[in-house]
C-alpha cells in the first residue's frame, strides 16, 4: 500500500457514514497528499537526539565480543549520541559481571573483563550517553529449573520448562511475587553498579504474547483470590468466551500495571535517571495478550518515556505509517489525559530491514520527527551495518 492508499484506508475509518464518508474521505486524501508533497519538497525535519540500539557481540555470535571502539565509531558518523546496549539477552544471560543473572561464560572467557562498565566509560568520554536495555520477562533455563514455581503455563497446564513456547523463550510469571523480585534485584544491580544514564525495558514486559499462555496452578490461585471466586472452572472461565474472561484480562493489565511501577521505583530508588519502556502502538492487543496498557503506566508516572516500536517494514507500510502511527498512539495518551515523553522505536526487524535503501532509514526518523519526537532511536545496529545506513544517518542530523 503506497502513502495515498493508507491515507485512504485510514479516513474510512472515521465515524462518518454515506455521502458525509466520501466527502471526508475525499478532504482526507487531498490534504493529506498536499502535506506529503510539501514534506517531499522540503527536507524532513530531523529529531535533536538520536540513539542507537546495540548488542553487546557480534550478532548473531553470542559468544563473540563487540568492539566498543568501533561501534563507538559508527555512532559518531550517524550523529548519534545515546547508545541502548542489550545487557541480557533473549535467553535470560548476561553480558555484564552480574551476580545475580547467569552470564554467557563463552563470551565472558573471550571479553576478560567488565563490558558493560568498559563500554560505559568509553562512551562517556566520547559523548555518549548509555541507556541499558534490559530483558524484563524472560529468564535462563537455569534460573527457572531452580525456581520452577517462577514459570509461566499454557493453557493445558505444562510450564514452558515442559513445552516450548512459539518462541522457543523461556518466559517469568509477572504474578509470582519471587519472579518480580529476582528482576528488580538485577534491574537494581544495573543502576547501582554500572554509571547508566538511563534504561529501557524490553518489549518482553508482560505475559507471553500468546493466547494459550499464561495460566498455570498459580496463577489461577491468584486470580481467583482476586475475583473472590474460589470454585473457578479453570481454564474453561477464563478463556475467550468464558465469563470471568475480561475480569481476568483486567487482573493481567492490574499485574503487569504494578509491576512496572515497582520497577520504575527500583530505579528511582538508587538514582534519577530516565526509565522507558518499548511498547507496541498497537494498544488493544498488548492488553489482551499480554497485559500491558501503556496508556496507565503514564497516568500513573510509571515510565518517564514510551519507546512506541513504529516499525513500517514490519508492518509492510511505507514510511510515512511512522507519523500516523504515533499520532495514533499521542491521542490515546491525550484522550486520558496522559502526559508522558513519546521517544519512538524506527527500524525493525533484520529479515525486512537489512535491504532497506539509507534513503528510507532517514524517512523513517524524519517522519519520527514530523510527529513531534525530539528524540528516537533506531533499532538495531546489526540492521544499519547490514543495510550500510549509518553515513546516510548522519548527513542527515547533520544537515
């Protein structure tokens, strides 16, 4: 679909109905078309910060150490100046010299030393800031094989110790009062350890993004304490369809709600720094599948940034999905009268975006900017060595 036809599809959208739609639709398509001709003619606007998610080895080597050097380097030719380091990865190991998170002993052997606190420093003298991007609901097999009460369950009653997930990860219960606490003693050994200048949670920060997941004995214990209804028909009450189904879908969102402040007060607890979260703009299915509602954890001051995840490719959209897409997500904070940072996510992807053109990687930003971010990040630095961007980045923050 071109820019003109998603402008199309999305003004039939409107609460309009016969004559009054085509009318709309008609105004829609034209002055939508005459802002994108007038932002194709003159230069995009661009964003003040740009920062760059990273890992910390060469993807995908997990046990092949970055070279903070030259990714310092690549940094200063896009214009960058914050850096997202991925210190835990998706399998729950750390990067970093944690005690409390198992670490990946093949690259740890390999680095000989700290890279987190080597990597901090050396940014700091290069100007750059370090905001730790930190796994939040995933966790190693050897740490859930020591606590499996931590783990979550499908809905026939096996834990992702004994079934694989669609992912193949291993996933934490957010419900579990010991699973919480085992992320917020890393999340605090982070801030306390290493001189970070801010984090942003994973999108992972909930229940598994799967219909058949999250159930388990404890969880329907939890929830039936909740509810006050101890004879639950489990899980035949709670799935789609079943009558305590959107009671439990609230208890879910009230879980992960609370979650995410204690985390936020983790943080705040050991230092000021800015806390974000990465989160999809698409706000109904977060909630249903994983509990999350983004547009609360702002009412509530929760997170000082969202980091909506705008990623066009993804979603086979042309460039411009990034300015209608985060003007979506400004009107559902604004409607609840939420007032929070937007600091979106660009990118995508390796598989849709290593061959995407540099020109289309500076779109994506510009039209970040054009929706009103000051600041946004692009995910992920393996995505621009791949596509060969970063150049093309920055001559354009620095134009």
């Amino acid at each position: 679909m071109d820019a003109s036809g998603l402008i199309a599809y999305r003004a039939t959208q409107l609460p309009v109905k016969g004559s009054y739609l085509a009318l709309a639709l008609a105004a829609i398509v034209i002055a939508s078309s005459v802002l994108l001709i007038y932002m194709q003619q003159r230069r995009l606007k661009k964003p003040e910060v740009l920062g760059v998610y990273s890992y910390m080895y060469r993807f995908p080597d997990r046990s092949s150490p970055a070279d903070w050097g030259e990714l310092l380097a690549k940094l200063k030719s896009a214009g960058a100046s914050i850096v997202l380091p991925f210190v835990i990865d998706a399998s729950g190991y750390a990067y970093y010299n944690s005690s409390i998170v198992p670490r990946n002993e093949a690259y740890m052997r390999r680095y000989r030393g700290d890279p987190l606190r080597d990597l901090v420093e050396r940014a700091h003298r290069s100007g750059v800031k370090v905001y730790a991007w930190v796994v939040i609901g995933r966790a190693s097999r050897v740490v859930l094989e020591e606590h499996p009460e931590w783990a979550v369950y499908d809905v026939s009653g096996k834990s992702c110790l004994e079934k694989a997930t669609p992912s193949g990860f291993l996933y934490l219960n957010p419900a579990v009062s010991g699973a919480r606490e085992y992320v917020e003693s890393y999340v605090r050994e982070i801030v306390e350890k290493y001189e970070v200048d801010g984090v942003v949670w994973e999108d992972d920060l909930g229940w598994p993004p799967y219909s058949d997941w999250g159930y388990g004995p404890f969880t329907r214990e939890a929830f039936a304490s909740w509810l006050g209804v101890p004879d639950l028909k489990w899980p035949e009450d709670v799935v789609e369809g079943g009558r305590y189904r959107g009671k439990f879908i609230e208890w879910r969102v009230q879980v992960v709600t609370n979650f995410t402040c204690e985390l936020y007060r983790t943080v705040k607890s050991v230092k000021n720094i800015p806390v974000g979260a990465a989160v999809s703009p698409g706000l109904s299915w977060q909630k249903q599948l994983m509990g999350v509602d983004w547009v609360e954890w702002a009412e509530r001051g929760c997170v000082d940034f969202l980091s909506p995840m705008v990623y066009h490719r993804d979603e086979q959209q042309p460039p411009i999905w990034v300015y209608w897409s985060l003007k979506d997500v400004q009107r559902a904070l604004e409607g609840a009268g939420a007032n929070v940072e937007l600091v979106p996510s660009v990118g995508g992807s390796l598989a849709n975006t290593g061959s995407m053109p540099p020109a289309e990687w500076v779109e994506a930003v510009g039209w970040a900017a054009e929706a009103g971010a000051n600041r946004v990040f692009v995910f992920a630095d393996v995505c621009l060595d791949r596509a060969r961007a970063w150049e093309a980045l920055g001559a354009f923050m620095r134009g």
